[in-house]
C-alpha cells in the first residue's frame, strides 16, 4: 500500500516538472518571437535602396551629358573666353595660325616663301632688307659716352708711385753718370728706389695706351693723361692693367721687378717717365 502511494506521488511530481518546463519553454518563445519582430521593425528604418542611388546617378549622368552637348552646340565668342583666341603657344605643332597659313619648317627664309608664290607684308619686307645689313654692321664695343674724360692739364700734380728715394734723378740738360753702365747718359726719367714685390699705384688717373718689353726698363706701361700728357713706368712684374682699361689715381697697376741687368748695380727700382707730346717733363716738378 505504501508502494503505491509512493509512486503516485512521483508520478505527480513528473507531471508537474513537465508542465514547468513546457510552460517556461512556451514563455521563451514567445519572447524570443518578439525581440525578432521588434529587431526587424528597427533594421527596415536604416535600410539603404541602392537600385534607387543607381537610378538616381544614371539620370544625373544622363543630364551632365545632355548639358555638355548643349554647350558644344553654342556658338563660342571671344567675349566668352578668359584668353586671348589669337595667341599661339611658342614651338606648338597642333596650333593654327589665325590666318590659315602653317609653316612647314621654324627654318624657312622668307625668300622661300617668296618663291613660293607669297607675298611677304610690306614691313616684313623692310625688316628681311634691313637685317642683313645690321648684322653685317658692328656696333662700337666702348661707347664714347661712357669713356672718362682724360683732362690732366699744366698745373696738376702727380703723386708718387712707390715710396722710395731717388737713385738716378731727371736731367736733360747735362748728362748723369749711370752706375752699372759706368757712363754718363741724359735721362728722361727719375729712378726710385723700391723693394721687390711692392706694390706700384697709378700717380694720376688715365688711359692704359701700352703695356710692352724693353731690354732696359723691363716690362712697362705707358698711360694716357690726357691734353698730350704721358707716363711710363718701368721694372715691372704681375701687371694688373691692359691696354684699353682706364685707371684712377692710387689703383694699383704691378709689383716691383728685380732690376734689369742694365741697373743691377743701382738695385731694384722703378722708372717713371713723365712726357708732354713726346717730349720728356721733369716729374719732380709734379710730384706733390
């Protein structure tokens, strides 16, 4: 009797747990169910329509074409450009000329294009006429505008070309006895003592007439004064003048040379001549 009782007890309990389950089973379901719906209700408000995006560009395309052909069938103005239609980029094969006319060749005479039946402008002519002979015509290197005025005149001085004492001085109305020559000479200049090296300045501004060799004064130049007034100098190394150049008073011209063998016993020196239309002028008398 007891057997059975407990077995009708188990027997409820079975059926009980099964109810639960089927009812929790039935409650997650419908809950499940409703999320989904719910999801889905969401997800349809941020859905994108791509076919209505590719209709959309197709006839926005289709109406950037149609405008394009629009514009292409207007006549165009020189009003409605931002440049100058007649202007033709230097060197370029795919530019017209404005008046029909292609060159053949960058190259071409107008003599050609005579001999091919054109005619050249009348200006064209004159310039094709007139260029030979200014090419054939050499313009002068140095403008005479621009050359300083040489003007040293009978009462200007002359400052001294090298510090130094005077070793043979200036005599044209007697004679003067030169050391190494053992002879007594004229002499048309005055010799100053000087080192070798030092440097030797230009004693008035002028003109560089000649830069030359003498076996006596070695190397030299002579230099326009102006008003028929020159001077020499002589014993000359490392000039830094030409003949053509222009001087002022106080640039240096050379450097001191050792002496020639006509005044190696008289040591290194520096001839300065001094001239008025060719004839010799005492520099002393100049030298401030």
């Amino acid at each position: 009797m007891k057997r059975k009782i407990r077995r009708k007890g188990l027997l409820k309990e079975r059926i009980a747990m099964a109810v639960c389950a089927v009812t929790v089973l039935g409650v997650l379901t419908a809950t499940g169910l409703w999320m989904k719906d719910s999801t889905s209700t969401q997800d349809r408000g941020y859905v994108v329509d791509l076919s209505e995006m590719e209709n959309g560009a197709a006839n926005d395309t289709g109406d950037e074409i149609r405008a394009i052909q629009h514009v292409q069938e207007q006549e165009v103005t020189g009003d409605d450009l931002d440049y100058d239609p007649y202007f033709q980029e230097t060197g370029s094969q795919n530019v017209e000329n404005p008046d029909g006319s292609v060159s053949e060749s960058m190259s071409a005479s107008p003599a050609e294009d005579v001999a091919a039946g054109e005619k050249l402008p009348e200006d064209a002519a004159e310039k094709e006429g007139t260029g030979t002979k200014a090419q054939e015509t050499d313009a002068p290197a140095i403008s005479t505008a621009m050359q300083p005025t040489l003007s040293f005149g009978d009462t200007d001085t002359l400052v001294w070309p090298v510090v130094g004492n005077v070793l043979i001085n200036y005599s044209m109305d007697k004679t003067v006895y030169f050391p190494t020559l053992d002879q007594y000479k004229y002499n048309p200049a005055i010799v100053i003592a000087a080192n070798e090296g030092d440097m030797i300045t230009a004693a008035a501004a002028g003109k560089v007439t000649s830069v030359f060799e003498d076996p006596q004064i070695g190397q030299a130049v002579t230099m326009d004064l102006g008003n028929g007034y020159e001077i020499t100098y002589g014993q000359l190394k490392e000039i830094l003048v030409s003949e053509g150049s222009y001087v002022s008073m106080g640039d240096m011209i050379a450097s001191v040379a050792a002496p020639t063998k006509y005044y190696s016993i008289e040591g290194t020196n520096v001839y300065f001549k001094l001239t008025k239309d060719g004839n010799p002028v005492n520099p002393m008398t100049r030298l401030s």
